[in-house]
C-alpha cells in the first residue's frame, strides 16, 4: 500500500526532503523570486545551498590613552558633583555574577522557534514566520519519496506578489488573503493528483490559521517546467475562481 504524508518545512531535516525542479535550471531551494520583487531569482544557485560561514569574531577594541590624563590620580572636576556616601547594600539582591531567579509568578516564554542564523538562505526565508505564523513551505512523501512541494503565506511574506495585487484594484484589500506562491511535482511523479492534495492540505492549514481567503498568481503562456504557480485550469480544478482574467498575469482567488 502507498504511504503519503505531508512534512512542514521547519528545520533544516525537513529542507532536505525538497524535491528537485523538473529543469535542473531551476531550483526551490534557492528561489526568491517571490522573496525579492526586485532582484528575485528562481535560478539553481550551488553556493546557497553551503554552510554559510561563520561570522568573525569582532576585535577586542583597547581604550585610547589620555594623554592629558594624570597617572596617578583622576582630575578634579570642578563641575561634577560631590559624591556622597555609598549606597547601602540589599542583602536580598543577587550579587553581579549570579542570575536573576525565576519568578514564579510570572508565566514563563516558552522558546521561540527558530532556524537558527547558519541555516541555508531560502530555509532562512522559510523559516521568518514560525514564531508567530508556522511554516511556511510543505512536501509531500509518496513511501518516503519526496515528490511536491509547495510555498505560502501571509501576503505580507512575499513582495512579489503583493506588487502583483497593485495592478489590479479590483480586488479586495480586506481582510488580506493569504498566498500561495509555488505549487510543482517531481516530473516522474506527475498526473498522480499530488499537487492538489498539496494544495488542499495547505488550504485546509491556512483556514485553521484564521486566513478567509487565499489567492495564487499563475504566469500565461508559460512552459510548465518554468513557472512555480501552475495554469489557470490547475487551479480551476481545486475551487479556485479567476479573479483578474489578465492575459499574462492573472489572479486566481479561494474563498476558505
């Protein structure tokens, strides 16, 4: 029997699962084009995907000597004011090397999760909202195999599209959907149906998120291999209607 099971994309285990684009050209993880709506790129690019290196300890910085300054005892100034006794000791406060105690009264922070700052930069882009949104990218396993993936969001998350939604004043500007930027499947594992179970699993996440809406913004006119949001029809087929019927960039909008 088949297995299928769908991964968040949280840590850098899971950043592994990522299939690989049908064009070798291109690669998810090291796409921003959604990321950057100005110098964004979906190019395969190898030095992404490399630890990044770790940042150089900072200089001990020595203080200048003051050449006007008396060796053996300060200056006196007459403008400063006089210093009086010294302040009495509070027994009941932690010396300077002790930490302070836990409050029990107060709740405590739980961890913020995080992708930690040596992380690849598109996991680094990925991983922005999980303190407050959840992830922000989804792979779907057929008996271990990753074979779909897929990128959304807050609308806020990526620029491209919200630069997109500027074109076009028709569409509602409250409440604010959430996007989905990337939908693909693996070449081999194509007309399976994993893109739109993908899809509906991201849909079904992002209304337990509190989104009413979500929106995607397929390019016309392009081959299959090269564009990241699918066509039209694709997104006809899961509930979406078109939104904007633009003869190169339409939208395309689900109400959750």
């Amino acid at each position: 029997m088949t297995a299928i099971r769908i991964e968040d994309v949280t840590d850098e285990a899971s950043f592994g699962l990522v299939p690989p684009c049908a064009d070798p050209g291109f690669d998810h993880r090291t796409c921003d084009y959604w990321e950057n709506a100005d110098r964004g790129s979906r190019a395969a690019r190898s030095a992404w995907l490399e630890p990044a290196p770790a940042a150089p300890a900072a200089p001990a910085r020595g203080r200048l000597a003051n050449p006007f300054a008396d060796d053996d005892e300060p200056a006196f100034n007459p403008f400063a004011p006089a210093r009086g006794p010294a302040p009495t000791l509070n027994p009941f406060a932690p010396a300077d090397d002790e930490p302070l105690p836990d409050n029990p009264f107060a709740p405590q922070r739980p961890a913020r999760p995080t992708v930690g700052a040596g992380a690849p930069p598109k996991l680094r882009l990925l991983g922005r909202g999980l303190a407050v949104f959840g992830s922000y990218g989804k792979v779907l396993l057929v008996d271990d195999a990753p074979v779909a993936y897929s990128q959304f969001g807050p609308l806020s998350a990526y620029p491209r599209a919200m630069r997109v939604r500027e074109l076009y004043p028709q569409l509602p500007e409250a409440p604010l959907p959430a996007v989905i930027t990337c939908i693909a499947t693996t070449r081999e594992a194509r007309g399976a149906g994993h893109a739109r179970r993908l899809v509906e699993a991201v849909c079904d996440d992002l209304a337990g998120r509190g989104f009413s809406a979500v929106e995607a913004y397929p390019e016309r006119g392009r081959p299959p291999d090269t564009t990241s949001a699918a066509d039209t029809g694709f997104w006809q087929t899961l509930g979406f209607a078109i939104a904007v019927d633009d003869e190169r960039f339409p939208v395309v909008r689900r109400e959750l």
